[in-house]
C-alpha cells in the first residue's frame, strides 16, 4: 500500500481549495509554476501538473526536478498505488 494520499483539483462550485482555477492561479502567479503547466495536486508548495503532451511532470518550488511520468495513469500507478 502506498504513502502517497493527494487530494486532486477539481472542477466543482464550492470546491475550496481543491477548486482547480485557484490552484493553477495560485501557483502560476504567486509559486512561479510555468504557464506551460496545468497543476493538478498542490503538495506543501510542489505541484504535480499536466503539460500539453499529457505527461505528468513534478514543479518544485525549492529548485529544478526531472521526475516525470508518460501518463496521468502512469503517474497514478507510480505514485499513489506504489508509493514511488
């Protein structure tokens, strides 16, 4: 069983904040998150996003990372099923 619990955004009224239009607004304008990136799950100032290839890639705010996954089902795999 993995580690990983992350609540993802959503589109819904009310939604607070998982409402996905203030988190991407959020860390587009006050994290520095690339526009080229659609974040998805906001984790203590790191993101997981979208880019338009539909890879997930990792943002952190503490610096450059590579991680990266081929897939939202990948990521999902990896990252909340494995634990990785």
């Amino acid at each position: 069983m993995a580690d990983a619990c992350f609540e993802p955004a959503v589109i819904l009224p009310g939604s607070g904040h998982l409402d996905l239009f203030d988190l991407a607004e959020g860390a587009w304008n006050e994290m520095g998150l690339p526009r080229h990136l659609l974040p998805f799950v906001e984790d203590n100032g790191d993101y997981y996003c979208l880019n338009a290839e539909g890879e997930v890639i990792f943002w952190s705010h503490s610096g450059s990372t590579h991680e990266r996954w081929a897939s939202l089902a990948e990521w999902h795999q990896r990252v909340c099923v494995e634990g990785q």
